[in-house]
C-alpha cells in the first residue's frame, strides 16, 4: 500500500470528532487491516501490521510459524495491493474498524466516569417511568433509580437536574452510571458549590443527617477562628443555604455548629428547641435531654423528626424528657427504691437490688456509681415492712451463724457496706 496523505486527513478529521487521539484510531486501523488480511486466501498465520505516522503507508509483515506455534524466519513484507484485498476483506475492514471505534468510544467514556463516584453532576431529563428515571449527562446517560428518588419529586421532561454518582459500572454497552437524589453527600457537594469556604477546606461539613425531602440537618466546622462556619453557610440575607433549598425542591435545612463536647453538641443539634440540660450515658451510648415544658414539642419535633435527626447527627441516643417528666420520674424513682431488697440474679449470680414496685434490678456496682437515685435520708433502700433482705447467695453447706442475719447495710450517699465474705456487699445488724 502506497502513501495514502488523503486518508491520514480523514484519520485526524474522523480522531477529532470522536475526541480520541490520533495514535489511538492509527492502532484501530492496524488491527482492522490485520483482521482483514487474514480472511484472505493464502494468508500467513502470523502477521501484523504497520502504519507511518507522517505518510500513512501501511505495510503487512508476516513470519512462519513452526511445529510447536512459535514464529521464525526472517520477516516478511506480505503487504497486498488494493485489488487483491477484495470485496469480502474489505467488508471485514470496515466491521472491525467500526468495531473497534465503538470499543474505544465506550472505554474513554467509562475511563471519564471511573473514580468519579462520590461526585455531583448536571443532567437533563430524558424520560421516566415506575423503575427509573434517565438522565442525558452529554456524552453518557446516567440511571436514577426508584429508590434514589426523593418522594413526591416528579420533575418534568427536559429540566436540568443535579444528582450525586455512586456506583459506575463497566458493562458491554458502555459505562452505567448510577446517581442519586436522596444521598447525604449531595448535601455536602451543593454546599460546595454555593460555600467557597467549604470548597477551600476553611469551613467543613462535619456531620450530615438528612430525611429525603422533608428535613435535613448539618453540623459545620470553622478552622479558621476569624470564620464563622453557620454564616458563611448561610450567606448574606440566607442566599447560599436558598440556593441549595431550590435545587432540593424546597427541602428544610438546619445548620448548627459542631462541637467537640458532646453535651453542647447534642443541645445544639436539636435546634432550634432550647436546651436546659445534658446527661450523657457513655455506657449505653445515650444523651438524656431535659428541656422547659414548653419547649418539649419543638425538641422532638413532627413525628420525631427533630429528636429523630439529632440522634443521627450526634451519634448518641436521645431521650428527650420536659422538666416536669424529671420531676415526676425522681419522685417515683425515689419512692420505688427506697423499698426493695437484696436479691441474688438467677443468671449471673450477682447481687441486685430489686425494687419492691418490680422496677429495673441495679447491681452493687451501678449503684456504687450513682446510677439509682437517691433516698431522701441519704442512706441505702431498705427492705420493706414484712420483707427478707437477701444478701448472700445461698451457702452450699448451710444457712447464716444463728443470731446474726444479713442486712441491706449502707454508708453515707447509699453505698452497701462489704461483709459476708466475697458473696456481694452485705451488712450486719444487732440480733
């Protein structure tokens, strides 16, 4: 095959209208032509082909093949004119040269989306039914399904919709990109958008919880004491946090500050009901909110919403109780303990207080630690008229020295007092 100036014009003309390089169509074009010159009668078994990049002369080289598939030989120029090619080479020519453009479209394509998850993009809508929603993102469609929808949401035909990509998939058709409407990180990316701060990594986004189109709450971070992280969020006259409300369809947003203390962090969560108190449980993971009587629908919220998004936030468990619940249950807690007895826990042989009422047993150590409230003289509960006060799980040889019996004894602020041996915290009484 001689210089061929004309078809390199097309080759670069046919790479740039693809948006593919031109070294990329050049090794397309030399498997195609080896593919044709195999089909070929006559044809070496083992051969390939060359292009010139600067004059498109393309030549066929051919070697032998000996007993065990190996080539030898010197190599030769097999290269054939245009009329012996054919019509059945051609048509081959033009299949696997199609063929493999296709093959190097869909690789580039999926090769622009790869990595990409975790990303927001702009599409428009092209049609839509029960399963999914497509979306025509330029040179790949994009798949919003059912579940990553936000309820209610029905935008129309040919509208500009932003979603967030979180899966990419490599399939024999091209790249399938998967986005979502419901996902906490397209909160974080629009804020990225409208907040330059966020973008220049001055403010972060800590902490995000979001109800699909109802609710979503986020707590901010300034590393930059001269910057106020709710405001730059907010912007001038709630400009920047409208732009996002827009593109959310109207989705409500609270934006709080974070905080390293937990106790502050949770009270701020449930803005913007007004806190009085904090008490963390660490052990059971839980946040016990108190707030004035009537700030107690407001921390909870429509259907728990509020109380409900807090909890997410913050990552801790949150018990919200008014100021006269409080009251109420320290009454009735004090009340409740202040009669029981000592009694020995089937499962784990530990000793237990177990409350007369039939309340929750607290073991020695619970109480030790504060956890039951306090009686009103500052002693230990003691057992209730007409009761027994175990303390010590029964002897396998006997019952208790005769004349002495074991008692709930108690110190100061209703510690048991140790006796009896290693059987729990006993006291000891005058007969």
């Amino acid at each position: 095959m001689s210089r061929n100036l004309d078809m390199m014009e097309a080759l670069h003309a046919l790479a740039a209208e693809k948006g593919i390089t031109p070294e990329t169509l050049m090794g397309a074009l030399a498997d195609a032509l080896e593919s044709a010159y195999k089909r070929m009668p006559g044809a070496y078994e083992y051969a390939w082909v060359t292009i010139d990049p600067d004059t498109g002369d393309m030549r066929v080289s051919a070697q032998e093949l000996d007993e065990d598939g190996e080539p030898f030989g010197p190599e030769i120029d097999v290269t054939p004119d245009s009329e012996t090619l054919g019509r059945i080479a051609a048509q081959t020519f033009r299949q696997v040269m199609m063929q493999r453009l296709r093959e190097v479209d869909r690789e580039m394509k999926y090769e622009e989306y790869a990595g990409r998850e975790g990303d927001i993009v702009t599409g428009i809508i092209q049609q839509s039914d029960s399963r999914y929603t497509l979306l025509d993102l330029g040179r790949v469609e994009a798949l919003l399904p059912q579940a990553e929808q936000v309820p209610y949401e029905r935008p129309s035909p040919n509208s500009r919709l932003k979603a967030y990509i979180v899966e990419v998939r490599k399939t024999s058709k091209g790249p399938q990109i998967v986005v979502s409407r419901t996902h906490p990180g397209l909160i974080k990316r629009l804020f990225e958008l409208e907040v330059p701060e966020i973008a220049d990594g001055i403010v972060e986004i800590k902490a995000c919880a979001r109800e699909p189109g109802h609710r979503t709450k986020i707590a901010v971070w300034s590393n930059d004491a001269n910057v106020d992280p709710v405001g730059a969020c907010v912007g001038a006259r709630g400009a920047r946090v409208r732009m996002v409300v827009n593109e959310l369809q109207g989705e409500k947003i609270d934006i709080v500050p974070f905080s390293e203390d937990s106790p502050d962090f949770v009270a701020k969560a449930l803005s913007p009901a007004k806190v009085k108190e904090v008490r963390i449980d660490e052990y059971e993971g839980r946040a016990e909110v108190i707030v004035p009587d009537y700030q107690l629908s407001l921390a909870i919220g429509k259907e728990g919403q509020n109380a409900r998004l807090a909890a997410r936030l913050t990552g801790w468990r949150v018990d919200i109780k008014s100021e006269t619940q409080l009251a109420e249950e320290e009454a009735y807690a004090s009340e409740e303990w202040a009669q029981g007895e000592w009694v020995i826990d089937p499962v784990t042989g530990e000793q237990v207080w177990q409350p007369a009422e039939g309340g929750d047993a607290m073991s020695a150590e619970q109480w030790q630690r504060g956890d039951a409230p306090d009686t009103s003289d500052g002693e230990a509960p003691a057992p209730a008229p007409g009761q027994t006060a175990v303390a010590e799980a029964p002897a396998p040889t006997g019952t208790e020295p005769a004349g002495e019996e074991p008692v709930a004894g108690g110190g100061e602020m209703g510690e048991p007092v140790a006796g009896g041996g290693d059987d729990g915290p006993t006291g000891r009484r005058e007969a």
